[in-house]
C-alpha cells in the first residue's frame, strides 16, 4: 500500500479536472512495460478482494490507484467513473491533506 499512497501524493491536484490524464513516463522495453502493467494489475485484484464484504480495506481507493498507473485502453474513462462515485474523491483528499497536499479537484460533470 506504500506505493498507491506514494501515487496518490504525486497526483497532480488537476488530475481528474483536466480532459487528459498528464503523461505518464515511458517504458524503455517492452518486457519491463508488461512486467510493470502486471504489477500494477496485481494492485487492481487486491482492491477488488478488499472491495468484498467482510474484508476491511479500502478496496475502491486501491483499484484507483492501481487504474492510474496501469495502461490500457479506456482507462480515462473508468478513473472518472470511480471517482465520481459518492465518497470516493472525499477519502482521497482526507489521505492527501493529512499529508499536507493540496485537494484534487472533482472532474467535469458528464455531458448528458
């Protein structure tokens, strides 16, 4: 959980305000850009094992952070689908402030 907190303190306070997520860094090879999208769905899986009943943990908010840092297509879409869920955005500011970072601001309202 030490890096999703690291990447949560990273973001940008635009982050989910801007219509496009900000540039991620490149993979020098293709091995280590597969081996990092597999990890990185590994944190997905964990926040979906925390998201069931009778398991504590902050499952949404560790599926997020796993969505952030993997790369596939439609991934804009779903981030700001899970944040625009009811409380989400909320916890993910508490983590931020109580680091001293500045808010992360909520994104466009769909277009109807």
């Amino acid at each position: 959980m030490v890096v999703g907190l690291r990447v949560l303190l990273a973001l940008p306070p635009g982050y989910f305000r801007d219509a496009e997520a900000p540039a991620t860094i490149r993979a020098r090879s293709v091995a280590w850009r597969i081996t990092r999208n597999l990890l990185r769905l590994v944190l997905i899986a964990v926040g979906i094992v925390l998201s069931l009943p009778l398991v504590p943990g902050q499952g949404l908010l560790t599926i997020l952070i796993g969505l952030v840092l993997v790369d596939f297509p439609g991934r804009r879409r779903l981030e700001l689908g899970l944040v625009r869920r009811r409380g989400v955005l909320a916890a993910l500011n508490r983590i931020r402030a109580r680091f001293g970072r500045p808010v992360l601001e909520p994104p466009e309202p769909q277009a109807p």
